[in-house]
C-alpha cells in the first residue's frame, strides 16, 4: 500500500474520541491544541542549530586565544580583528575580495555550464560516454595547480590563466556527479514513461532532469569548494590584487594578521555561497521524500 492509500484509509477509519459518547469538536480542539502545541517545538528545533553553531564559533575562537597565549605562533584575535579594520578601513580587503570572488565566479559558473551537458551526455550516450570518460578520469588524477605552468606558457599572465585553473577544478568536480545523476535514475521510471507513449526527449525533460537534480547540486558544492581551494595558488600567477596574492605577499614578511584576515575572509566568503547552494538544494529538491 502506497503512502497516499495509507493515508485515505486513515481518514476513512473513525478515530477512538469520534465514537458516539465523543463531544461535537473533540476532534477539532485536539487538532487545534496540536497545533498549537506543535508551532513552538518547531521553533525551537530551528533555533537549535543556530544555538550550536554560536556555541561551536566561541568555542573555536576561545581554543584560538589559548593557543596563541600559550606561546604557539599565532596572532590572537583582537591583532587579526585590528588588521582587519586596517585592511577594511583603506579599502584593501574589499579590493581584494572583489578580486577574489570574481574569479571564483567565472571560472566556477563556467566550469559548471560546461559540466553539466558533458554528465549529461555521458551517462546518456553510451559511445560518448566511451569517447569522454577516458579523458575525464585522466585529467581528474591531475591536480589543477599541476597546469599553471601550462597554463601560464599557453596563455599569459593575464587573467585568463587564473580562471581556467579553477574552471578546471569545478568542471572536474562537477561533470563526475551529473554523470552519476543520469547514471543512478531508475530505470523503471524510464520504462513506465516510454510506456505511456513519452519520447527521448520528454523522459530526458520530466524524468532524467529531476532526478539528477540532487546529484547535480552536490556537485556544484563540491566543485565551488574545489574553486577556492585553487583560488590561492591561481593568484601566484603574476597577481596584482586577490586575497590569495595578499597572504603569499604577507608570508614573505611574517605577517600573521594579514594571513588570518585572508583565511577568514575565503572561508566567510565559500560558506555563504555555499549556503546559497544548498537554499537552492533544498528548494529544487522537495518533491523527494524527507528522512
């Protein structure tokens, strides 16, 4: 019996309060006091997280302060605070920042258009799965910092270089999952659209699609973590301005605050994109079943 048949044959039997000695609006002042007693119970498992996660962050910055006091070598927060403001107040990190997350941008959204109709295709096509997969997994054992030299003989010092890395590392992260997606649909769901008269192109839209919707998601996640994790060793090729230029210019002085600065800055930055993919996961995905 399905989840909707089981659910018709509940609201068929009578409930044991509806009996004949049951006062009119039993039911209907149970489900009210339900409700009631239901709304603060979901507010405060939303407000939970949000209590752990402030507990988790003092509690990081608290083991930070003592290890720095302790005598190992790390600024304590007021120093990275103070150069933060410095940095904030002349316009330095926004510069850097802007820097920073338009590369990241461009090389993530362009790795990820292209990896998504390439997983697509492979896990569609069987012969261009044989012709591409080959090179997929061997470009995939090649860490993308391993091509700036390449790319930095093929195309200049410019800005085309530093995005392609990091195209490269969303592209790779991203095209395995959409491949996976199309590979994982259930067959049965095919079979019972082709059925009903569905084309290729139909079943591709309203079957294929959705349910490699999830795959694709968490390749996206996974491909913009990959994105800034190259964003540092993209920026060593002759950048001007970017956070991962900053911390390697600051590293030449032992300027820990500064390195600090950088480290939260791509870390704030990755989380809340990072955030706005899984707001988008969740959106795009409620018609699967929650667990």
């Amino acid at each position: 019996m399905s989840v909707l048949d089981k659910r018709s044959a509940d609201q068929r039997q009578p409930r044991p309060e509806q009996g004949p000695g049951a006062p009119p609006g039993a039911e209907a002042g149970d489900t009210t006091a339900g409700a009631a007693k239901s709304a603060p119970e979901s507010r405060s498992r939303r407000g939970l997280p949000l209590a752990l996660n402030a507990v988790s962050v003092a509690l990081g910055l608290a083991i930070w302060w003592a290890l720095a006091s302790a005598g190992f070598k790390l600024p304590t927060p007021p120093e990275v605070v103070d150069r933060a403001s410095t940095l904030i107040s002349d316009g330095t990190l926004a510069d850097d920042a802007l820097a920073s997350l338009t590369r990241v941008l461009v090389g993530f959204a362009l790795g990820t258009a292209a990896a998504v109709p390439v997983g697509f295709l492979m896990g569609w096509y069987g012969i261009l799965r044989g012709l591409i997969e080959p090179w997929i997994q061997f470009f995939r054992t090649i860490p993308p910092l391993a091509i700036i030299p390449l790319a930095v003989v093929a195309m200049g010092i410019d800005e085309t270089p530093k995005i392609f890395v990091i195209f490269l590392a969303a592209f790779l992260a991203c095209v395995i999952s959409t491949f996976q997606g199309v590979v994982n649909v259930d067959r049965t769901l095919i079979d019972a659209a082709r059925v009903l008269g569905a084309g290729d192109a139909t079943i591709f839209a309203r079957v294929v699609v959705p349910a490699s919707t999830p795959f694709i998601l968490v390749g996206m996640r996974v491909g913009l973590g990959s994105a800034w994790a190259t964003l540092v060793a993209a920026e060593l090729i002759a950048a001007q301005e970017g956070l991962g230029y900053r911390m390697q210019n600051a590293q030449l002085y032992y300027d820990l605050p500064t390195i600090f600065v950088g480290l939260i800055s791509i870390g704030i930055l990755g989380l809340l994109m990072d955030r706005v993919l899984l707001l988008a996961e969740r959106r795009l995905t409620r018609w699967q079943e929650g667990r």
